[in-house]
C-alpha cells in the first residue's frame, strides 16, 4: 500500500529565506505525486504534480520540487518565502487510476516577517 | 476547467440530528467525486469516493454514508450525528481519465455540539 511522510509538522522561516519541505513516499509502481497549500479554512489548491519526465518540476506561486527515485522524496522548495505562503503543505502520491490517493499528514509553514 | 461547490460552508449541528453536504461539480463530465474528512490540526481522511452514479465505496467504518444521485453531485449524509463528527468535510474531484490529479472545494466546516 502506499504511504507518505513529511517528518517535519511544523516549520518556521523568515521572510526572504529559502524553504524545503520534506516528502518521503512508499509506492510499488512509478509514483504520480503531488504537493497541495492549504490555507486556514480553505480547500486545497494544487501546487504541482510530477508524473514523469524531468524530474524537476515547477509549480505556481514559485515552488518547484524534485523527484529522486534512489531516495524515495519529492521534496518541495521556493527560493525566496513570501508571508502570503504561510499555510499548511500537503504531499501525496497517486496511482493512474486515481482511486489509491495518500496524503502525508501535512507541515505547516510559519513565516516570520 | 472544473469548479467545485460545496453546500453550507458551516454548519452547527446537535448530537443526535441529521445531516447533509451536497458537493456539485461544474466543467467536467464523469468524474471521480471524494469525500474527505479533516480533524482539527489533522491531515485528510477518505470517507468515499465514487467513480460514477450509484456506485460508492467506504474507505472506514462509520455512522456516515454518501449517495450520487446525478453525475456531478456528491452528497454526504448522517441520520444521527455524534460528536466525532465534528470537523472540516472537503468534497474534491478527478475530473476524468488522463488527468490523475485531484481538485478540492472550498470545505463545510462542521461543528456538532
């Protein structure tokens, strides 16, 4: 069965800072993976998604994230945090059914002006 | 692109009564439809999910149930209530083959007292 971790719950950084959000994933079969920004009392919005290909992808708001297959992570990064990117990020893996969808437990991001 | 609604966005409900979230889909035809349940400061658990008409599966045992009477409504329905219900209700949606990402509405933020 699948799984998704993000070790870290919660994380703290100064505006202006770089950000790396860990996601480690267990799957059987080539991942579709995913990464989600949850703001308080809202839905998820998508951030990116990598299927295959290249394995560095880019997302909205200036997140990209690298798939390394060796190390089982698709940890999500942004060279310069903004406060407006204060929310919590969700990791989760896929099948290409769309039916076995995991979500990690989220890491909330704080951003110190 | 697909539009996600979901109907109340808060709700306040006794132990013990009714319930019913409706989630409607606009911009896609013979979606994948989802429920999720969020506990306060948790991650995302699947209540169900449905891959058309008539045809629901239950991720875990509880006193909720869900039905799709038409194509691009979900609803999501209690006949009693209990205090563990309480919690953010997400409807989210995999438009259609060939895309293997899923799409969230805004949420019902539900408090049962």
């Amino acid at each position: 069965a699948q799984s998704v971790t993000q070790p870290d719950i919660h994380i703290t950084v100064s505006e202006g800072a770089s950000l790396e959000l860990r996601c480690n994933y267990s799957y059987g079969a080539t991942p579709y993976l995913f990464w989600y920004v949850q703001s308080p009392g809202q839905g998820l919005q998508l951030l990116l998604k990598y299927f295959s290909g290249d394995t560095l992808v880019q997302g909205i708001k200036g997140f990209e994230a690298e798939f390394k297959r060796s190390q089982s992570s698709f940890n999500l990064r942004k060279p310069s945090v903004h406060w407006s990117d204060a929310a919590e990020y969700f990791c989760a893996v896929g099948d290409n059914y769309g039916q076995n969808f995991v979500f990690g437990p989220g890491t909330r991001l704080s951003v110190l002006p | 692109s697909q539009t996600i609604h979901q109907w109340p966005a808060t709700l306040v409900q006794p132990v013990g009564s009714p319930l019913s979230l409706e989630c409607t889909v606009e911009g896609t035809s013979n979606p994948n439809l989802y429920w999720y349940r969020q506990a306060a400061g948790r991650g995302l658990q699947l209540l169900f999910y449905s891959v058309g008409i008539g045809q629901i599966s239950s991720e875990v045992p509880q006193n909720l149930s869900a039905s799709r009477p038409q194509d691009r409504q979900f609803i999501l329905s209690s006949k009693k209530l209990l205090l563990s219900d309480s919690g953010f209700y997400l409807c989210a949606c995999k438009p259609g083959t060939g895309v293997y990402e899923q799409y969230f509405g805004p949420g019902t933020r539900l408090t049962v007292t």
